[in-house]
C-alpha cells in the first residue's frame, strides 16, 4: 500500500493497474477529468500519459497499491482462457484508451488479492506464471461495462487543444485566446482544476511523443525534437534528460522497441 500519488504527469513503457483504497483526488487522461475516490481502479495501458493528483491532509488520507506489468509478456500464459486473454488485450494494449471502473462490494476482494501477491512478489518461487494468474483473477472480477464518467472541464479543454497543437509554438497567448480569457485566468484556473501549470503539461506531453519515437521509429534524435515542438535542439536534450533521467539515446537503447524482461511489480 502507498500514500503518495503521482503529482505529475507521467506514463510507463509497462501497464498499470491502480486501486483506490483511501482518499479523494483527480485523475486527468484521455482529455478528462475523473474523481479519485475508494472503490476505483484505474488500469493505465502502455505509453498513457495521466496526472493523480490528491491534496493530502489529516482528513483525507491517500492510499492505493499499484501494480506495473508486461501484458506481452503475460499473453501466452493466457492462452487456455480466451475470454481474459481478449480482455487482457482491450484493457491493457498499447495504443487502448485508459479505463475506469467502480469496483464497490469487490474492494475488499480486490485489496486482499493485491496484499497476497505484493507479499509474494518479494519471494524467490515467484514466476510469471504467478503474475498472469494475478492479472486473470483481477480482471475477471471487473464489470463487463465502465461505470465511471470523465468529465469535460476548463483544464480539459485546454488539455485536448495541446492534444493537436503541441508540436507548434503553443505560447500562453494563443491558449488563453482559444479560451476567450486572459492569460492569468488561464494559469490560475488551469493550475486550480490539476495542480499543475500548462507548461508541465505541455513539456510531458512532447516528451511522452518523443519517447514514443525514439522506441517505434528511425527518425534521428534532432528530428524528433523538431517534430515533437522543441525549436532548441540542446533544450530538447536538457528537457529530456531532467524528466527521464537519461538522454534521448540512452532511452532508445533501454528499451528497444520491446519491453524491459520484468513482468510485474507491485507498488
């Protein structure tokens, strides 16, 4: 179990699946805004960017447990369960949508499956086999349907415009103009709505592309930063490597074009 939510936009080269045991936030992806709340599992497919932002106090404690994991890798082990292993492919395959359910009266199943395999992970006799029985039970225990709804808000909105207009110059002019507001109505009511600034967005999101490049292209690193919207190539080489902690290159030869052999963590 952890307390911490992931402040910041981020994404995984795995699948994530988040369960919501204690605490009330927002989660931002797929351009819309979701309550955090307990009872909600999040499952987050490879390459999704997304923001959990829960303003922790003494009233609203934060606790969910998270698991990070290969779905290719899992896929085989499948293959005598048609029905999960199609399941495994919509929720977790790379280029999916982001999914919410609300698990209600399965919490505590759900929560007492996640305790047992996060105790087991730590263990030498944990295998692959082990991680595939885990994700088979999980989500074979969801609703057939999404219960929950995203809604579309100020932030959002700006949120699905950088969506098509990222790799231009996007100044705060410009966006403020598409929003028929000032530029500090802009700002603050973004910042209000995520906790963030539009600038963190947008620097995430041009990352994020960049990344998704470097793994499933040959375009040289200097074209990927042209193209992602970095108009300074030694600017898009410190911007990459202060949010990925390894230059443009490093990443490419990290993961090249195939996930990393770890299958799954819990978290």
């Amino acid at each position: 179990m952890q307390n911490m939510p992931a402040n910041y936009y981020h994404w995984h080269q795995c699948a994530e699946i988040l369960s919501v045991s204690r605490g009330v936030g927002i989660a931002l992806m797929e351009h819309q805004q979701y309550t955090v709340k307990p009872g909600r599992l999040f499952i987050f497919p490879p390459g999704k960017l997304h923001k959990v932002y829960v303003e922790q106090d003494e009233r609203n404690l934060y606790h969910r447990t998270t698991l990070h994991f290969n779905p290719l890798l899992l896929e085989p082990w499948l293959r005598d369960f048609p029905r999960q292993q199609m399941l495994l492919r919509q929720l977790c395959g790379r280029g999916e949508k982001a999914r919410v359910f609300d698990v209600g009266d399965l919490q505590p199943v759900i929560e007492t499956l996640l305790q047992r395999f996060e105790t087991l992970t730590h263990e030498e006799s944990w295998s692959t086999s082990d991680s595939a029985f885990l994700i088979m039970q999980l989500i074979s225990l969801l609703p057939q349907q999404e219960q929950a709804t995203g809604h579309n808000t100020f932030s959002s909105t700006i949120i699905r415009w950088l969506e098509n207009h990222y790799h231009e110059r996007c100044s705060l002019e410009e966006i403020a103009a598409v929003m028929g507001c000032s530029r500090g109505h802009t700002s603050r009511r973004f910042h209000d709505e995520t906790g963030g600034t539009i600038q963190e967005y947008l620097m995430m999101r041009r990352i994020r592309q960049a990344c998704e490049l470097l793994l499933h292209s040959q375009l040289s690193v200097r074209e990927i930063a042209e193209r992602v919207g970095f108009t300074e190539y030694a600017w898009f080489i410190t911007c990459f490597r202060k949010n990925m902690g390894k230059t443009p290159l490093q990443y490419r030869k990290a993961y090249p074009y195939t996930l990393p052999g770890a299958d799954l963590q819990a978290g």
